[in-house]
C-alpha cells in the first residue's frame, strides 16, 4: 500500500480510538448512562478480553488471546474441510468448494493478520509513552480507579501545612515566559481583591511547573518576600511536580496540523494541571482554575459563593465565570481526581480547554453554565508559548464589585408566542441564556409570581443582544402586583401599581421599597403597543433585602 494511503489509514484509526477512549472514559464515570457494545458471538469471552484490554492497557496479551480465539475458528475449519475430504472423490464440484473455503480462509487470516498487526501498530504509534515509557507507568496505573489519587510526590516550594478545609481552591499552574511574568501580580489581585473575611475561606496553590530549577528558585524568593504572611497563614502553597512523573514529550502525535514544539507545550500543560488538580482535590469544597496572567474583580469569592446557593439543588459539572480558555473554570472539589486522570490520558490529543468541554459532557452536563459579568480578566500580554503576542480579553469583565441579582424563587408565565425553546425562565436565570418571543401585541404580558411576598430593593430589566439589537421592548411597562389568588390552574395578582415604562429597552430603579408600600408577589411586564419587532428579554434582576 502507498505510504500516504497507511498514513491516512493510520490517521483515521487515531480518530477512531480517541473516540473509543473517550467512549471507554464515559462507561468507566457513568456506567448507568453508558453501554459497552461488543459483538453479540461469544459476547461473555469477548467482554472478558475487552475489559482486560482496556482496563490494563496489555494490548500484547490482548491480541495473544485473540489470536487463540482465531486459531479455535481455524480448527473448526479445519473439521468442516476433513468431513468435505470424503465426498471429494464424489464430486469435482465437492472439491472446487473445498478449494474455494481454503482461499476464503486464508484471505480471512492474512487480512486479519494485516489488521491485528496495524493495530498493534497503531497503539504503539498513539499510545507510545502511555505503555512503553518506565517512568510513566506509574502516572497510568491506577486509570481503572478514576476517583483516586495520582501517585506524584510533590515537592513543597513554599508552604505550611494546612490547618483546615476551605471552601475555595484558587488553582495557578506557571512555566517560565521568554517575555513578561504576570504570576506575581495574579497572585496579589486574588489576595487584594478579597476581603478579610473571605480570605478565611480561600486557599491559593500555585504549581511552578517549570524544569528549569533556576528560574523556580527565583521565582519561589519572589513569592515568599511578597506573601510571607500568607503562606504564614496557610492561605498560600507553592508546589513542584518533578520531571521524573511527567511522560517524554517528544514525538508526539501532530493533531490539527501544529508543530511539534507546539504539540510538546500543549501537552504538557495538559499534565501540569493534571498534577496540579490532583494535589487540590481535598483541600477545600470547590475548585476554580485560574490562568497565571489574570487579574480578579472585587469580591469575587462571595459572588461565586452566592451563584452556587442559587443553583442549590441543581446538577451541574462546571460552572465558568469568564469566557477565556482555562479561566474562572469552578469544579466540586470530588470531581478533581477525575479531571485530573481524563488530561492524563488524553494529554497528547487535544489543549485543555477543549478537553475540559469532552469532560463536562461525558458527566452529563449539556449545555455550558457561564455567569456574567465575568469575574477574570486575562491581562497578559505575551504568551507563555513562545512569548508571542495574546491580546484576548473577555469584555464582559467588571472589576469593581458586582451585585449578583438574588432573584427569589418563582413561577414564569407569559401569553407571548415562544419560540423554540427559549421559554420564560431563561430570563430569570443569571446564565447567558434568554427569552424569545414573536412579535408582542398590546396587552401580552411576562409576569414573575414569587412564592412568597419580598421586600425588593432593586429591579433591572435588560432587553435585546448586542447581535439583535432590535429585538427590544419598544413600548412596554413594568408593574408591581399584590394578593395572589388561584385562577383557572394558575396564581394571579388581584392588583397591579404601575412602577415605570420602559427607555430604549431597558428597566432599571433602585430603592423600590420606598416607592411601594407592600410586599411584593408579582412583577408585570405589560407591552403597551404592538411591535413588529421580535423580543428579547434578556435577563431579569430582582435584589432583595
């Protein structure tokens, strides 16, 4: 075969088996969601080779006992032949048969060889320093236990121990930059940034991932005469994963084209917070994944702290608080070791913040769960790869401290016609999600009933997107109501005070107990002229006290 054909053979079986990992990841997290396909012939034998292969990743014993089950095939082969050998002098066309079931046979076996053999190749070629390399065996061993520890010994930088258990892990990974280091001034924004009392409840471990001892040293006396009274205090850890853990980085397979000083930065990276997730996993309640050029908005811990009360009850994987690659990215602490073994074993494929989307879907959260404003802002300027320029920035980042809405519990109705799927509580979420609806006549309505009266300080509504500006209540108003009553299979208020209209398609009014003189069981938005227009409600914001 031409050498580009096996190339491109080779390539897509590489994608076939990222897709079998990924397939094999998902069964060993959530065997309830997830069911192993294996050929329905011999299904219990077959199972038994499968789970052995894939558990200890010993392709050659694998493909020993594979070609036993072949060499069984053959034998009764072999029988049906010696029945057909006494009929060959009855027949002429009894022999052809014969003749023909031998060709058949030996076409099966040498492209069956042909296929064994590719795949031996193929796992060596993608999987080389998984299962050839000394020194990584011990990094691989225990992926059948993906809820346990890494065995890395860590060398502690900068540290005391730990007196107690946080309910936030900052979590920084760090290598020398040929231009530019930000890891100190990120360092001094989470601190600066928090107050005293939330600094009770953070931990920061930052993972100086660099071989380069040199450049650790310096770095190390940078971050103890800065933060003393941090790492004093335990609020501070500097750790080191040594070399000796890490796979060789050399060789690797080129995906998307990169080159390979590309591939090597990549992928190891995608093992620097691999061992740094690792080392964090029962530290506190909750993980966030910072970057080390980041800089913090105020108060960012309690806004975090508020946004997981509101989502009290509710499943979710991660929850991101700025839309920048591995930025602002929170995790329960239990979820760690997982994440930790999933870059581990997919570390050559693919960056980590493509690999952190496979991850939250393979644990079942669909959709991406982004708050904004966002709470991180990227603020460097060279990259770490190579020192060229990165100039991303996430615009919808506030600095100064924000006011996550409290927004009660309540039920949403509107009489708009819906499109698809952008119903009504889409609005009253703090995600980046909203309302959509046809063209609003006079009179329709989008009504919050709470499901118990609040005192409201603050009301905001915001209509439209930057990409559809139009889509704005053009003509509406917004009315406060009171004495709920059950009406026709629904809750309705009796009485409704009108608060304010509407300007270029937004609400937004302060101190609202001191305008109205009960507590509060609706809100009305009241479309006072037929629009043409399409509407948006993009977000809906009730403080309370």
């Amino acid at each position: 075969m031409h050498k580009a054909a096996l190339d491109l053979s080779f390539q897509t079986r590489a994608a076939e088996n990222v897709r079998a990992r990924l397939t094999l990841y998902s069964t060993l997290t959530h065997p309830e969601n997830t069911t192993l396909i294996l050929p329905e012939k011999d299904y219990q034998q077959n199972l038994k080779l499968y789970q052995h292969f894939l558990y200890r990743t010993d392709y050659d014993s694998f493909f020993l006992k594979y070609r036993m089950l072949k060499f069984y095939q053959m034998k009764h082969i072999f029988e049906i032949l010696d029945k057909m050998r006494c009929l060959r002098k009855r027949s002429t066309v009894s022999f052809l048969g014969v003749l023909v079931i031998f060709l058949l046979f030996m076409n099966l076996y040498i492209e069956d060889s042909y296929v064994l053999e590719g795949d031996k190749q193929l796992i060596r070629e993608t999987s080389t320093h998984q299962l050839n390399s000394e020194r990584y065996v011990h990094t691989f061993k225990d992926l059948s236990n993906f809820s346990g520890a890494i065995n890395v010994t860590y060398r502690y930088l900068a540290a005391t121990p730990l007196q107690r258990k946080r309910f936030l892990t900052i979590g920084l990974s760090s290598v020398k930059r040929k231009k530019g280091n930000y890891l100190l001034e990120t360092i001094k924004s989470i601190f600066e940034q928090s107050s005293y009392e939330e600094l009770k409840e953070i931990s920061v471990v930052v993972h100086l991932a660099d071989f380069n001892s040199s450049w650790r040293e310096v770095i190390v006396q940078d971050i103890t005469q800065k933060f003393a009274h941090h790492i004093i205090a335990g609020r501070l850890v500097v750790i080191h994963a040594p070399e000796e853990y890490y796979p060789i980085l050399d060789g690797l397979k080129r995906n998307y084209n990169d080159p390979e000083d590309r591939v090597r930065f990549r992928s190891k990276q995608n093992v620097d917070y691999a061992f740094l997730l690792n080392f964090c996993a029962n530290t506190s309640d909750y993980y966030v994944m910072l970057e080390d050029d980041v800089r913090c908005s105020k108060n960012f811990l309690t806004a975090i702290k508020k946004v997981i009360t509101s989502l009290e009850g509710t499943y979710w994987v991660t929850l991101e608080f700025s839309k920048l690659g591995y930025i602002g990215k929170l995790y329960h602490s239990h979820d760690l070791p997982r994440l930790a073994h999933f870059l581990l074993m997919f570390y050559q494929e693919m960056p980590c913040d493509w690999l952190l989307t496979h991850f939250r879907g393979l644990l079942a959260q669909k959709n991406v769960i982004r708050f904004k404003p966002s709470l991180f802002q990227h603020m460097g300027y060279y990259s770490s790869y190579k020192g060229t320029e990165n100039k991303l920035k996430d615009d919808d980042f506030e600095e100064e401290s924000f006011d996550i809405p409290d927004n009660p519990p309540a039920n949403l109705y509107t009489n708009m016609n819906v499109f698809e799927n952008y119903e009504a509580s889409k609005a009253y979420s703090s995600v980046d999600e909203y309302f959509w609806g046809k063209p609003p006549s006079a009179g329709d309505v989008f009504v919050i009933i709470f499901e118990n009266p609040i005192l409201i300080k603050k009301i905001k509504v915001s209509t439209g997107t930057e990409d559809r500006q139009n889509d704005i209540l053009h003509h509406g108003a917004l009315d406060v109501g009171e004495n709920v009553i059950d009406f026709k299979q629904s809750r309705q208020c009796v009485t409704y005070l009108r608060l304010g209209e509407f300007k270029n398609g937004n609400f937004e009014m302060s101190e609202v107990n001191q305008k109205i003189p009960f507590d509060i069981h609706c809100i009305r938005i009241y479309v006072t002229k037929t629009q043409k227009e399409w509407l948006i409600i993009r977000s809906i914001s009730i403080w309370t006290f």
